[in-house]
C-alpha cells in the first residue's frame, strides 16, 4: 500500500511541476485531476514552497487541506486512519513544493481479508476432509488433500496468485480442487486489474505532462 501510494505521488508530483514553477493553478488542478483514476485517493494537495495551497483534489464529501508538513515524507497513518504522505516537488536541482496525497486503507484491507479468509477456509476444509475420510480411504484421499493444503499454504505464503493445484479425480475432493482454482483466477484477474490501472495513470500522467509543458511554453511565448 505503501508503495503504491508513493507511486502515485512521485507521477502527479512529475505531472505538476511546470504548473507549480510557474503559479499556474488551472493547469496544476487539470493534472490533479488524473487523481479520478485512483478511486482509494481522497484528498490531493499541491503546495508552494512557502505552504500555500496551489491546487486540490477531493474525493466526494472530503474537503480541507493539511498544514504542508516537510518534517516528513514517508507514507504514514494519519489522525483519520488513512494511509498519508507529503511528496517534495523538483524541477531540476531546486525544490519547489510539496504534494499531500491521503489514501483510504479500506479497500487493501478488504483484499487482505479476502486472501486470508480464501487460505484459512481452504486449510480448514482440507483438515476437515482429512479427519473424516482418512480412516477408510487413507492413501487414497489423503494425499490430493495434502496437496491442496500444501499449495494453498504455498500461495499465502508467497502471495503468488498465479499456483494452481492438480486435479487427480472428478469426486467431492475434484470438486473442491476446482473452486480453489476458480478463486485463485479471480484473485489473479484483480490483480491484473491494479497492474493495469496503475499502468493507464502512469500513461496518463505523462501524456498530461507533455500538454502542460506545451502549453505553458505557448502563453510564456504569447507573453513575450
């Protein structure tokens, strides 16, 4: 989460810095807007060297910036339980602000729990199945059951959502083999989903940042 968040951070910051070199608010909020894309963002705050507020973003019913704080820049849990970070700004060797990004933890903390839940439950259904069939079927059905406990032992350790476990019947235990496999697809699918979304704002970031220093380079030619 950590990572992601900062991430993030270090392409809007690479997006907004023309606009904050030169006080241009329109362009610096049109770039904030990327923010949109990253639906666990709730407040984006871009700030001058001396603290003031440049431009800003909200997830609905947020509202209100922090106090720009350069005492620290590592992603950290804030007052309201959200995953925080305040991002310095360069253009080139000089520093010229600072970028406040505030990161709800709701939807990490779900898939969390969704991973866990999926491993325990199947740990659980293979002692389970273990326990009752192995008086009469040992060797028989123990050893697939082993292997399904092993592999999903494997993927909560790992977090490697791509393993799969063999199917050796088509009874009540190649049943069970293939729901586990269905769910690691979809765990997986997800997965892909995030890669993707962060790839298409990284695209977007950079695209935005072409425009922007174009533009500024027109109106700074216009002025001239």
């Amino acid at each position: 989460a950590a990572s992601e968040l900062r991430l993030v951070a270090h392409l809007v910051g690479e997006s907004t810095a023309v606009a904050l070199a030169f006080g241009d608010a329109r362009s610096a909020t049109e770039a904030m807007g990327a923010l949109r894309t990253e639906p666990r963002i709730l407040t984006g705050c871009l700030y001058k060297k001396n603290g003031e507020v440049l431009a800003e973003y909200w997830a609905p019913s947020r509202r209100g910036c922090p106090k720009m704080n350069q005492a620290s820049t590592d992603p950290e849990l804030n007052a309201n339980g959200n995953l925080a970070i305040f991002q310095p700004i360069h253009l080139g060797e000089e520093d010229i602000g600072m970028l406040y990004l505030e990161s709800a933890l709701s939807g990490i903390v779900s898939r969390i729990r969704q991973y866990s839940a999926i491993g325990l439950g199947l740990l659980s259904a293979a002692f389970l199945v273990v326990y009752f069939v192995s008086a009469r079927l040992e060797q028989l059905v123990s050893d697939p059951i082993l292997h399904l406990a092993g592999t999903a032992s494997q993927v909560m350790a790992e977090q490697n959502y791509t393993l799969r476990a063999n199917k050796e019947s088509e009874d009540e235990i190649g049943i069970l083999v293939d729901r586990f496999n269905a769910m690691m697809e979809t765990i997986e699918a997800g997965n892909h989903a995030l890669v993707k979304a962060h790839n298409s704002l990284d695209r977007r970031v950079r695209e935005r940042t072409v425009d922007l220093e174009n533009e500024i380079a027109e109106r700074r030619r216009a002025e001239k």
